[in-house]
C-alpha cells in the first residue's frame, strides 16, 4: 500500500525503511552501552534461515531495562559460538554477575571466562522438561503421578522445602523409574536453587522470551532471509521499532527506560502515532531535524 501512495515499488519502499533503522541504530546502541549496567542477564537464542540454511540469532538482554546488550547472527550453535559470545560480554567492561538461560549445556562455557558469573536456568524450561522427558519414556496412564511428585519439587518459595521434596523424590527413584532424570535434576540443583523465593532473582527467562515473541511476528512475514548482510539489517529494523513502540501493558517504549527525552524524537512520535504526527507537522524538515537530536551522539558514536 505505501509503494502504491507513493508510486514506487514496494522493495523501494523497504529499502527506505530498512535505511532509516540502520541509520540511527549505532546512536541507539551507543546509549545501551553507556546507560546499562549489566548485571543481570537472559541470554537466548533463536534459529533463522537465510538462502535455506539454519542460523542462530543469539541475544543477550538485560534483566532490568530489558533492552539488547549484545546480539550476534552465528552459523552453528556450538560450544565456540558461545564462548565468542562471552568474549563480546567482557569487551562490554561490565561485570555480570548472574546469567540466566533456558539450559542449554553449552552455556556453562561461560563460566569458564569469568568465575564470578553465576549461571542460573528457567524453571519454566525445568519444568517443561518434566513433561517432555515422561512423554518419551512411560505411557499416557503412567505419567500424571510422576509428573505431580517431579513438577512439585520447585512449586515453592522456600529453598529448604526444594531440597526436602527432592531427597523424598530419590528414596522413590527406583519405584518411579525415574533415576535418569533424577541424577540429570541433581546436577542441576544448584543453578535451579538460588531463584527460589528471590527478590533480586528471576527464576524464569520470560523476558527475553517476550522478546523472542515479537521477533516472532515479525519473522513470520518475511519467512527468510536472502543473505547474512540483508538479514542482519533487518533485525537491526526489527529491534530498533521494539525499542521505540510503545508497549501497551507499560505505557511506554522500552527505550524511554534508558533515555526518556526519546519521546520528544519525530522518529519516535512517528512510528507511535503517524497520522497525528503528520498532521502536527506539515513540513517536518523546517519544524524539526531529526539530525539535530542525533548530532552529539553520533560524533560519540564515531569515536
């Protein structure tokens, strides 16, 4: 429809599009960097084609603001991509002190980089691998009693009730015939444990699984992408309008977090409310510049 307005073609118009978000983008980014401490992070990742070929799309995503700290289009999911990972982390020059993830085993090669991180995964994943794990190992009629007793060891705020149930859950193992699973839980206790009944720890990665949701929406429309560089344009246009739309259950986009003059920004109040925004400026050039709001920032960026 904006081709036929305008009379051009719609790649045309998405290649003003996809120009317009890249353009801005390391200003965006610059404040991320400078503004967010850090400290807590979800880190996941989702998969993506480009020319028929798998990618993975790794995000790291601050607990706090719940903006991208880092983000890295990869070709494999292995230990080594994850570890390039962390090495982005420490160029940042923040100390993350927790890490939070949906469990993948190759994460915990971050550990490696700094001692200090302390990894913590989702319950929600915990828990979803319960009902995973009874599916492919017992039949439909055998599965609600033990998926009661496995599920209800960490339906709980209290630390000492997590250990008591799981001790109650092994002298059952064997009865159960759950001892695989039971040896895999208890070597994850200790990063299932610290979030239980935390204030300052989330014991899910909901977040960035919002995240994910939006990206989500916008990948179904484009399916795939035709190359690494085209793809990785458009999730720079995909994060830079998740940054800037207003999110209806806060109010506000997730950028005003970090900088809450953005509000006052033409690009801003146009991807909010275009049709009032575009009646309130008949001639956007001479009223507002864009490249005024951006101009100190960009020489920050460019140093």
């Amino acid at each position: 429809m904006l081709g036929r307005w305008f009379s051009v073609h719609k790649t045309t118009i998405l290649r003003w599009i996809i120009s317009l978000a890249v353009s801005p983008w390391p200003v965006v980014y610059l404040w991320i960097n400078k503004k967010v401490k850090g400290k807590v992070v979800y880190i996941d990742e989702k998969w993506l084609k480009i020319k028929g070929k798998w990618h993975y799309w790794f995000v790291v995503l601050d607990k706090d603001t719940g903006l991208p700290l880092i983000y890295s289009l990869l070709a494999k999911k292995s230990k080594w991509s994850l570890r390039w990972i962390g090495e982005q982390l420490q160029k940042l020059k923040k100390i993350k002190r927790i890490i939070i993830t949906d469990g993948m085993l190759g994460y915990d090669c971050l550990l490696d980089i700094d001692f200090r991180i302390k990894h913590i995964l989702c319950h929600f994943h915990h828990q979803q691998g319960v009902t995973h794990y009874l599916n492919k190992h017992f039949e439909k009629e055998d599965i609600p009693k033990r998926k009661k007793e496995m599920k209800k060891v960490l339906q709980t705020e209290d630390k000492r009730t997590v250990n008591r149930r799981f001790t109650l859950l092994k002298k059952m193992t064997q009865k159960l015939g759950i001892e695989k699973w039971v040896s895999h839980t208890e070597k994850k206790l200790p990063k299932l444990l610290p979030s239980v009944g935390s204030q300052k720890i989330p014991n899910t990665n909901n977040a960035i699984e919002r995240f994910f949701r939006a990206f989500n929406r916008f990948y179904k429309l484009r399916c795939s992408f035709f190359s690494h560089i085209s793809a990785k344009r458009e999730l720079i246009f995909f994060m830079l309008m998740y940054l800037f739309i207003k999110q209806p259950e806060i109010g506000k986009a997730p950028v005003e977090t970090i900088m809450p003059e953005a509000k006052n920004m033409p690009f801003y109040q146009l991807v909010n409310e275009p049709i009032t925004f575009l009646i309130n400026h008949e001639s956007v050039n001479q009223k507002i510049k864009m490249a005024d709001f951006f101009k100190k920032e960009a020489l920050l960026a460019q140093v």
